[in-house]
C-alpha cells in the first residue's frame, strides 16, 4: 500500500486538497451566487465522465449504470431534500446553508477515480468485471446526479421565492 501511495503523482495530492479545499467551504453558511453555485457540479460531471469513458467505455453497462443513478440521485435530491437556500443581502446573491454532502460527494468520486486506477495498474481485469463496473459508475453517476439535483433545488427555490434576485442571474446559472 505504502508503494501505491508514494508513486502517486503529487498532483493527485494536489487535486484531493483542492476538493477538500471546497467541501470546507460548502460546509459553512455563505453568500455566493447562483453562478457560483454552478462551478462545482460543472467541474465534477466531466471528471466523472472521463473517468468512466477512459477505463469503461461510455455505452452500454457503463453509461446505462452512470445515467440511471444521475436520475435517481437527482430525482431523490430534487424532490426530497429541503430548501437550503434564501436571498442575499447584496442584488444577485443567495445565502447558502453549509451541508457535508459536497465535501463527502467530491472525495466519493476522488476514491472512485483512485481506487480504478489503481485497479488498472494492479489488477487490470478487475475493470473487466460488470460489478465493479455497476458499482463504479453507479457510485459516480449518484454523486453527479446528487450535486446537480440540489443545483436545480436551488435555482428552483430561488425562482419561487423572489427574493431580490436578479431573474437575469438565475438564467446565467
């Protein structure tokens, strides 16, 4: 194990304290934008998806697994989690409730991604394995669907509720 860890690039290291960096953040209660809102789910989706399409494939198992759990983990987010969000004090911005969920949700997919790469490079037929190709993509495609289910609870409550918010911001997001 200690062999995996030293011959990881450091900038695997570095990526891991970025996305720590930000689940910090996204714990405590802050205005932001709606636009803003949008970087993380932005920047999540295709390093999931690129991931999946380099060791997986995106047809069939892989991406059949990855859209269902998208879907499931947006409908289940977008329908059953609560209103996290309210107007700002300044035009243009929302006050957003900390959650866990973004810091635990980008270190899933950081695991996921390190975990099949390290699976390639040691036991490249595990990849092979419709399990652990279910089980990967699922695990990617509901932390995907989890981070744009709450975007679109959060643009959606934002809408209803007014809120001194510019309707040209929440078109932008």
């Amino acid at each position: 194990m200690n062999h995996l860890l030293t011959h990881t690039p450091v900038y695997v290291w570095l990526i891991l304290a970025l996305m720590v960096a930000r689940g910090l953040i996204a714990l405590r209660e802050r205005e932001t934008t709606l636009k803003k809102l949008c970087i993380i789910p932005a920047i999540m989706l295709p390093v999931a998806l690129l991931d999946i399409a380099r060791k997986f494939g995106l047809e069939g198992l892989p991406l059949g697994t990855w859209v269902l759990a998208v879907a499931a983990s947006m409908w289940a987010v977008w329908s059953l989690g609560g209103r996290r969000i309210a107007a700002g004090s300044a035009p243009g911005t929302v006050r957003v409730g900390g959650s866990v969920m973004p810091l635990l949700l980008m270190l899933l997919i950081f695991m996921m991604k390190y975990a099949t790469t390290v699976m390639l490079v040691t036991a490249p037929t595990l990849l092979h394995s419709p399990a652990v190709t279910a089980a990967a993509c699922a695990l990617m495609g509901g932390a995907n669907g989890w981070f744009f289910g709450r975007l679109l609870r959060d643009v959606l409550d934002t809408r209803a509720a007014g809120g001194g918010i510019a309707q040209a911001d929440i078109i932008a997001a």
